[in-house]
C-alpha cells in the first residue's frame, strides 16, 4: 500500500508530491459510435412495435390518441 505523501530528503512533508496517472482512453464514447448507433435501432424499434401494438388494440392511431387525450 502506497502512501499519499512523500517525505524529502530535508524530512519536510510534501502532501502534492504523489501524481495521479495520466491514461488516454483510445475508444470514442461521444458521438456517432457504433454502440450509440444500435442502442438507437434497438429504442426505434422497440419504439415501432409499441406503436403499432397500440394501433390494432385500439383501432386508433397515435394522432388521435394525442389531440384526444
């Protein structure tokens, strides 16, 4: 286990003297990924299928739903 402080070599206390790592992640998380783009398919079709689920059981459409309700 390391400790977060450093002692010199004067025997004055340094708390800063312990950095943090620096890492650079390669992967883009942000933006037109391929993990974004199928979790979006995925919500348009689940998305779809509700719709259309919604319709049949009903005989009513999603715009009348919304300018009735």
């Amino acid at each position: 286990m390391s400790n977060s402080y450093r002692v010199d070599d004067r025997g004055v206390l340094n708390n800063f003297a312990v950095e943090p790592k620096m890492y650079v992640e390669e992967t883009q998380k942000a933006g037109f990924t391929p993990y974004a783009e199928l979790l979006n398919g995925r919500l348009a079709m689940i998305g779809f299928v509700s719709l259309l689920i919604l319709e049949f059981s009903s005989g009513h459409g999603l715009i009348w739903w919304l300018a009735n309700v």
